[in-house]
C-alpha cells in the first residue's frame, strides 16, 4: 500500500508538470495581463452589486459636470479686497473722430461704513437686499424664489440677488446672464459671507459697484451727482443714489431717460417707509426736495447720441467692460452732420419762444441701412431748461404725421387707390361710448377729395374714413409691421389713432418712413458699426454699412418687406408732390430749395402740443420736432409747415442734399398710370365734362368705369339739399352733379350752408 501510494504521487506531479508546459509558452509570448478598471477598483462587498454602481458612476459624471462648469475657472473670494485698474473705453464717430470717453477714476476715494450716512445704508438696504442682515449670503424664500418665478414664467435671470451676490457679480464675474454663471454667483456669494463680516461686505458693496457714468463708489457718486462728499448727502439725494446700482445706466439722471432717476428715488423711498426706517412725512419732504445736480465735466459731443450708445453697450457687455473694458467703440454718426442739426434746432427754437415752444429735436437717418447718423433729443443737452431729456426716444404724439401709414395699408389692400374719393364733410363717427366728431386743421371742410389730395393736405375726416375702412386693429397690426412697438393693443385707440391719438418714438416714427424710402422694406436703426476690445479683437461689427447706391437702385435691402412696392412708390410719390398739398400748405418749408424729389409729412397734435415734420429720400430720413418736454400747450398759431419743427427740417434736409444727385422714388414695374376725372376719379367723358388729371395705379387698381357726375336725386325744395332718407313732404327729384364714397353720396350743386352732421357707424 505506501509504494502504491508513493508512486500515484510523482507520477500525478509530472502530469501537472507536463500539462503546464503549453500554458508556460504561452505567457512567454503573450504580454503580461493587465487588470480590468473593475478589478483595481474593489467596491466594499455591501456595493458590488450592479444596481449600486450605476448610481455611483453617473454620481461621478454630475461631480465632474459640475468641476468642469462651473468649478474650474470660479474666482476667490479673496480677490474683493484688490481693485483692478480700469482700462478707458472709447465712443468715436464713423470716421473715427472722437466722441466721449468712458473711464473710472484710478485714484477714486474709498470710504469706511463709519463715513457713511445712516440714511445711505438704509435705503441701499431698503432698494436693494431688505434681509441683509439676516441671510447667509444668499435668500431662498424671498429673491431665490423671485428669480426662479423670472427664469420659469420669463425665460429671464432676473431679481433674487442679494447685496452680497451683487458684489460677487460686480467684482468677479462676467456680466453674462446664463445658468451656469448664476451658480457661480451663488456659491461665491456662501463663501464670501464666510469670509467676510455683514458689515465687511456692505462696505466693499457701496465702495466697488458701479453708480453710473465714472462713478463707481459711493463716494465717487455722491462728488459727481452733488458735488459732495458722501457724508454731506440728506435723504432724498441718499435715495436717489441707492437706487441707481441695479441698473446705472438706466437710473443715471445724466442718461438716456433722466426722469427714469425720479421714479427709482420715490421706488426707494417708498421702500424705506415700508421697512420702518423712515415715516410717510419724511419720504415725502424728500420726494418734493429739489435735486441740484453738478453738471458732468468730462468733454462730449453728440451726448444725446452717445448716452443713447452707452445703454446699447450696457445691456449687452454689462457696466463693468463698458465702463472699465477698454472698448473702441465705432458708431454710425456723422460728426459733421450731428453739430449741424444741433446749431440748427437751437437756433430755431430760439426764433420760437413767443409761440411757447421750450424744446426741440431732430433725427437723421439712412434708411436702406437704418444707421443713425445724427440725433439731437434736445436744443442743449447741459441746459437746465431742456437738459439731457432725449426727445428723439421719448414716447409723444405724432398728429398727422402717421397718417400715411394708415393710407398705405388702404392701398395695399387695394381698399383705395389714390383717385378714390373720400367725402369731406361734416361727420361723426359711432362709438361705443360718444361719438367722435373730427375737425380739420383749417376747420373747413372741403367736399369730394381724392385721396392724393386727402393726404397731401392731410384733411382729418378723410383720413378718419380710411381708418374706420381699414379697421384699428388692422393699423395697430400694421404700425407694428412698420416698426412701431407702442401702437400695438387695439383695445387702446379708436379711430382719433390716425390723427396721431397714440404716443410713439421719433426712432421708431424714422423707421417706419424708412420703409417707404426702402420701397416697403423695413430697415431697424442701427448706432453701432463696430465694437472692439482692448487687444483690438472685433466683437462685433454691422456688415450692411457696405451697402452703396448701386444697392438703393436695386432695391436689394436686407429686412422684412412691410408693403409692396408699388404701394411704397404710390405714398412717396403723394408725399413730394407740391400740387397735392398746395390746398393747405401753399409755397412753405416742406420744398426744399432745389430738391423737388423729397418726400414730407407734418404733423400737428390737438391743442398744439406736438408738432413734427418728417420727410426722407431714398438715401435719408429727418425728422424733427418741436414743443415742451412737460407737454404743456404751444401758441395756438404755431402754424405747421410754416414755423414749427418744417424750418428745422428744410434746413437740416437742404444741408444733407447740398451736393448729393437727386434721387427719385425708383417706379416699380407695376405702376400703370393714365387720365382721370379730376373730381370722380374714374375714367373721364370723351367730351371732356370733368377736367382731367394723370394718376398713377397699381396694376389692376385702375378705374374701368366711365364717371358720370350727373345723377338723378331727391332733393329738399325747401332748402335744395339732398332730401333726408325719412323725408315726406317738399321733395322733388333732380339731376345734379353727385359723387359717391363708402359711405353715402355728395350732391356738389346743392346748396352746403349750415350742413347737417353725418352720422357713420
């Protein structure tokens, strides 16, 4: 048994031996075997199984998603105790002459809490973070829940920051309004709270955010609004500088929008009263002290324009690159042009002051590009009286000078055509409420009128009739087609909206008769054609600045086509036409001198408180205007296209033509033209019964018909009128000569004295 035993053993050992031997070779020649990533990571026992390590690897995913965008690049808290030194940006005119420039003080003046006003910190408090003091850095149940609504609802990363978040968005991140950088603002913010004492961070606030313009501090703002320190402020100025970090730009009483700086002063102070730290009396002895502010020093042409470019910058780079990123800002306006429109509405306004007239404006533009090339919103931007108030962005009444829109839609629609007759005469027009009784500026009334004369002579009942055919809503769709935003909520206006009844921008008025000088394509204003950064890198540039005069014959405009062509050409050529307007204006301001191819319309607002003349070419639009910029009443016999805003524009228009070829409106393939009675508009008698005219028509539009004036009626023997419809006695039927409209008939041999008011519903 052991030798049997024995030799069962080796002899099993050599078999391993032996069949070892191919497994040996082959690691020979193979490379050495390298574990699998699931066998170097051992996973405690309790999460080997499969349903755990899924979670865990897309744990890891989000982990690194999160480092990677948002973690990666976050700046440190500690970086608020340093300021950087600020770079100069620069706003030049198209030709590179030099218009403002935009820098911070490197040497600004910071201050300790202590130093400012307990006034100062509460409002800033009030306006800005009313929690401060009890929030770790950032406020989920007021401004985070605030923000989310915004980002929801909106679409918009708006509201819910708190002063602490401010300071980290201010100092040390990008303007950018994205998810990511939201995120940022908010762990920053938890960090800085950590960091950095209540009192700490309130002091880095009102010392590193900006308060507009240079100012950037609250010391720097209190030396440039008030020529004063910080400590010297009271209540009311203390409110209004509160109130102006959220948006600088925007709230500046040196802006854009001066009064928007009043309405953010009484927001804060409303906020104080309601946080307890003043009383109702106290805000309201500040809300009615009158602010005196130190004028801006700082060397500015065009400043209309160029707060106007400032704002452009701020909404889309952010306060900080704007004000402190070393742009080289190139823009559309031409210098040149810009100082004479300026001398010209000072000038003009001056000539006006026994009219009651205190302000003027002015705006030029090229319409197949939208470039602005000058903008004068007041007759002194440093004027006490007139001040920095920018007419040209101001909401105002256009009166008549909208009109030719409303005659254009009735064109398009082929609902008139320019012999179609309009019936002026004595009318009121149903309502829901009262009825609505226009008169016409020369308060007469004029008979059958053709709508080339209705427009020329801008007559309001014809142009009222146009509208009520047309429809209000049809209009306030229309104006928004033409590029008009304020117009757009027919439940606002009736039938007065022809009649200038809504209020609309002098911009947005130049963009509109840009289509009509574009052959009915829109063109949006531009004031920037370039935008570089401080290593000379484009940031953005408008590439149709190119476009030339070979592109304004062709038509070849980039941008949405409101009207047709045809109709375009209809209403230019209405508009230049000194024999359709001659009725109302005679030999007047609206001929420029050596220039008879220039389109214009005025436009004068009831009781005289606006009053505009805008006018353009294929190559350029003006637009000028002239009243008060609190909207109180001009001299009654303010007469428009004799004094006004038409002297401003016939100058400002002869000085742009002064060595420019004239340009006609180019006419479209689609415009007929031939004879017409002169009072009927159709097709004239071969035996020359009514005088005839030549008139131009889309294609189609033309008339077929064969007027005939005289027409069997009933007439009152009594008072040779056309007889009433519930008339029964003193009629008698009579040939006379009548003309038709929409709207019912007009006997023109009858007798007019004293007529009856026409009622249309």
């Amino acid at each position: 048994m052991p030798k049997t035993r024995k030799k069962s053993v080796k002899g099993s050992k050599r078999n391993r031996i032996t069949r070892a031997k191919p497994k040996l070779l082959l690691q020979l020649l193979l490379p050495p075997h390298r574990p699998s990533l699931r066998e170097r990571i051992r996973f405690p026992e309790h999460l080997r199984s499969k349903r755990m390590v899924a979670p865990l690897v897309l744990a890891g995913i989000i982990l690194i998603g999160i480092y990677w965008f948002i973690l990666k690049d976050i700046p440190s808290p500690n970086k608020l105790s340093s300021l950087n030194s600020p770079l100069t940006t620069k706003i030049f005119d198209r030709s590179g002459k030099l218009l403002f420039n935009i820098f911070v003080d490197e040497n600004r003046t910071l201050v300790s809490l202590n130093d400012v006003p307990k006034s100062v910190r509460e409002a800033t408090i009030a306006i800005e973070d009313k929690d401060f003091y009890k929030h770790r850095g950032v406020s989920p149940i007021g401004g985070m829940v605030r923000a989310l609504k915004e980002l929801v609802l909106r679409q918009q990363l708006q509201g819910g920051s708190t002063i602490t978040q401010q300071l980290v968005k201010t100092a040390l991140l990008t303007p950018e309004r994205t998810p990511q950088r939201k995120v940022k603002e908010i762990i920053l913010a938890l960090l800085v709270e950590l960091r950095y004492s209540k009192d700490e961070i309130l002091e880095m606030y009102l010392n590193q955010v900006p308060y507009g313009g240079t100012a950037w501090g609250i010391e720097a703002a209190a030396q440039r609004y008030f020529g004063k320190n910080i400590k010297e402020v009271n209540l009311a100025e203390a409110a209004l500088l509160a109130g102006l970090p959220q948006a600088p730009t925007r709230y500046s009483p040196f802006g854009a929008n001066p009064e928007f700086a009043q309405e953010r002063q009484l927001t804060v102070l409303k906020r104080m009263v309601e946080d307890h730290y003043i009383s109702q009396a106290e805000a309201d002895a500040a809300a009615t002290y009158e602010l005196t502010f130190q004028q801006p020093t700082t060397p500015i042409q065009a400043p209309h324009f160029v707060m106007y470019v400032k704002k452009q910058l701020v909404e889309k780079y952010g306060e900080k690159l704007v004000e402190q990123g070393g742009l080289r800002v190139t823009t559309t306006l031409d210098l040149e042009l810009q100082d004479f429109a300026q001398a010209t509405v000072a000038s003009e306004v001056a000539k006006l002051k026994t009219y009651k007239v205190g302000n003027g404006a002015a705006l030029v533009t090229r319409p197949y590009t939208g470039e602005i090339l000058a903008m004068v919103g007041s007759t002194d931007y440093f004027a006490s009286e007139s001040g920095n108030f920018n007419v040209t962005i101001a909401e105002r009444q256009p009166g008549s000078s909208i009109k030719p829109i409303n005659y254009a839609i009735g064109i398009e629609n082929k609902t008139v055509t320019p012999a179609s007759v309009l019936i002026d005469e004595p009318s009121c027009f149903g309502t829901f409420q009262e009825p609505y009784c226009p008169k016409n500026y020369d308060g007469n009334f004029h008979g059958p009128v053709q709508v080339r004369f209705a427009l020329g002579n801008s007559y309001n009942i014809p142009a009222v009739k146009m509208l009520k055919l047309n429809g209000v809503e049809t209009m306030t769709a229309s104006t928004s087609a033409f590029g008009i935003t304020t117009l757009n909520d027919p439940d606002r206006f009736g039938l007065s909206l022809t009649l200038g009844g809504g209020e609309v921008p002098m911009t947005e008025m130049a963009t509109a008769f840009g289509v009509f000088a574009n052959g009915g394509l829109r063109k949006d204003l531009v004031a920037i054609l370039k935008v570089q950064d401080a290593n000379g890198n484009v940031l953005e540039e408008y590439q149709d600045a190119n476009l030339n005069a070979e592109i304004i014959s062709q038509l070849l405009i980039n941008g949405p086509r409101v009207i047709s062509r045809e109709t375009a050409f209809l209403i230019s050529h209405i508009l230049l036409d000194q024999n359709a307007r001659s009725a109302a204006f005679g030999s007047s301001f609206l001929q420029v001198s050596g220039h008879p191819a220039v389109s214009v319309k005025t436009g004068t607002t009831d009781e005289m408180r606006d009053n505009w003349t805008i006018g353009f070419t294929p190559e350029v639009v003006v637009a000028t205007w002239v009243g008060n910029n609190d909207n109180t009443k001009m001299n009654p016999y303010l007469t428009s296209g004799v004094t006004g805003a038409a002297p401003i524009w016939n100058k400002i228009m002869g000085f742009y033509l002064r060595d420019k070829k004239e340009t006609w409106p180019k006419q479209p393939d689609g415009i007929v033209g031939l004879q017409v009675c002169s009072i009927t508009g159709l097709l004239p008698q071969a035996e020359n019964a009514c005088p005839a005219r030549f008139e131009y028509f889309i294609k189609g539009t033309e008339p077929k018909v064969t007027e005939q004036l005289k027409e069997s009626v009933p007439i009152d023997t009594s008072t040779d009128k056309l007889a009433r419809s519930d008339q029964t006695e003193h009629i008698e039927v009579k040939e006379k000569l009548v003309v038709h409209d929409a709207f019912g008939l007009y006997c023109i041999d009858c007798n007019h004295e004293n007529d009856p008011v026409h009622t249309i519903r």
